[in-house]
C-alpha cells in the first residue's frame, strides 16, 4: 500500500512526518553535532515558520493524537503479568531449637 500526501509518496516514516508537517523533522530536532551557528539558523528558521503558521503546533499535536488513536493496539501491547499464587512461610512460632 502507497501513502501520498500532497501528491508527494511517503515511503518511509521519516517521510510521511516530513510531508505530515511540511518542514523536515530536523528542523524541529536538530541533527547530532551541529555548530552553535547551524543551530541558531535552524531554530530562526523554526521561529519564522512558526510566525507564519501560528496553527502548526495544534496540527502537530492533532496529527500526533490520530497517529496514536490508530495504532494504539501496536503502541500500547500491555500484556498483564501473571500474578505468582500466595505463598505462604509456615510460622516458626514456638518452634523448638
């Protein structure tokens, strides 16, 4: 089964979140071993983005909401442990030595 959003094929996790979002996850998360430089880039341009789409983190939260919801059996595979019988140690009371 093919996912397209926008005309655009997701073919992969990252990708559908990319075009889900429309700015690269990166943006958001940064990338390991960027300079303080890129990363005062990056979060500018985050801030920009964000001027110009005050809405996108409701429809980041709702995105994520529905993600969830429909994969929740997967996500939350909770299998309750069994619980060991009672046991019980005989009392010592009154024991002899």
């Amino acid at each position: 089964m093919r996912t397209y959003i926008g005309g655009h094929q997701a073919v992969s996790v990252k990708d559908f979140i990319e075009l889900a979002l429309g700015t690269p996850v990166e943006l958001w998360l940064g990338e390991e071993g960027e300079t303080s430089e890129e990363r005062a880039a990056r979060l500018d341009a985050a801030r920009d983005i964000l001027a110009d789409n005050p809405e996108l983190p409701d429809d980041v939260a709702r995105i994520a909401a529905e993600v969830i919801e429909a994969h929740a059996p997967e996500l939350f595979n909770v299998v309750p442990l069994a619980r060991p019988a009672g046991r019980r140690r005989p009392s010592r009371k009154g024991a002899a030595a």
